[in-house]
C-alpha cells in the first residue's frame, strides 16, 4: 500500500477580547502625582489560548506609548481616555478604553501670621503693617490667600479685629471646565487678630 504524509499548520488568528472598566477614579497624592496601572482598568479581559502581555497608553500617544502604568500630574485633572491593548502569545491584540477621572482631593495649607498688637495710627488695612502675609502651600496650584476683617469688637482707634484668612483651590468637575456648576473646591481658612491700642 501507499502512504502519504502532510504537515497541519495549526494558527490562532482569534483577537483576545478586551474588557475596560469604562470609569475609573483616581486621587493624586500630596506631591501632586499618581500612578494608574493596568490592572485598574483591566475588567477579567481573555484570550482562548493565553494573554502574552497587558499594556496601557494615553488618548494621542502613538502606539509606542503602551506600557504597564502610567503618572498623572496636577495638568490631568479632570477626565483622560486611557486604552488598554491585550496582546496574545501569537501577537494578536485588541484594544478597549476607559474614562479616568484624576481627581486633586488634597486641601491647601495655610500658616498665618501670628496675632499681633498695634498702636491706632497704623494702617490695619494693610497686611505688611499687620503681621504680614500667610504661608500657602497646595500640591497643585500657586495660589494668592485673601482676607476678610469682623470688627465687632473694634471701636475706632481701639479694639481687636478679627481677621479671616482663605485660600480656595478650584479645579474643573467632570466636565472639564472651569466656572461651572460642578467644580469642585478646596479651601482652607485661618484667623488672626489684630488688638489695637490707642
């Protein structure tokens, strides 16, 4: 009898099946960064033979951007679109994204002069005679503190007032854009007083 043999060539060309969280928060940290890595955005993805690999990039990078996590900074708050590309051991890939919303949860910090006592003929109005003005400190912003003064207890030239400090960090809510409704804010608050003496 004759006999014959032929090589199978077995190939997969089935693309893994990528599964996104669709949304996905994230708080920076004091410093002002924080890292997402893939496995907060990966959703159980598969493939029928085995995942080689699981990587992550940025809305705009070139696909030489993928890689396991990715730093956010203070210029991310707000949403990003982040895509995961899931890769099989035979080099098929797929691709899913999320939204990733960066969100600056940490309050500023306000060191205020110390009370102080001056004689009627000063200026209260300006801080420099006053005490001078407070140490801010934000993980994000360089922001300017502002100042409010109650005089209930002051009587011209004499009393003491009590002033107010306040710095407000506000970023943009879902939407991006700030000025809107849904900002968020962050605000920190300080008193000083002032004694006046005649």
């Amino acid at each position: 009898y004759d006999t014959c043999s032929s090589r199978v060539y077995i190939r997969d060309l089935i693309e893994p099946v990528a599964i996104c969280d669709q949304n996905t928060n994230i708080t920076l940290s004091n410093d002002g960064w924080a890292d997402l890595c893939y496995t907060s955005i990966d959703d159980l993805s598969y493939d029928n033979c085995r995942v080689e690999s699981k990587l992550i990039k940025r809305e705009g990078e070139g696909d030489d951007r993928y890689r396991e996590c990715i730093t956010f900074r203070c210029r991310d708050v707000g949403e990003n679109k982040v895509f995961l590309r899931v890769t099989d051991i035979y080099g098929n890939s797929n691709v899913c994204w999320a939204n990733v919303y960066v969100e600056d949860k940490a309050e500023p910090k306000i060191t205020c002069p110390s009370d102080v006592t001056v004689h009627c003929d000063v200026n209260v109005n300006d801080p420099d005679l006053t005490g001078g003005y407070p140490d801010v400190l934000d993980n994000c912003a360089d922001l300017t503190p502002t100042f409010s003064d109650e005089r209930d207890q002051y009587n011209c030239p004499t009393g003491v007032i009590t002033r107010t400090w306040t710095v407000e960090n506000v970023f943009a809510g879902t939407d991006g854009i700030e000025g809107i409704q849904d900002d968020y804010v962050r605000t920190a608050q300080f008193e000083q007083f002032i004694t006046v003496l005649d």
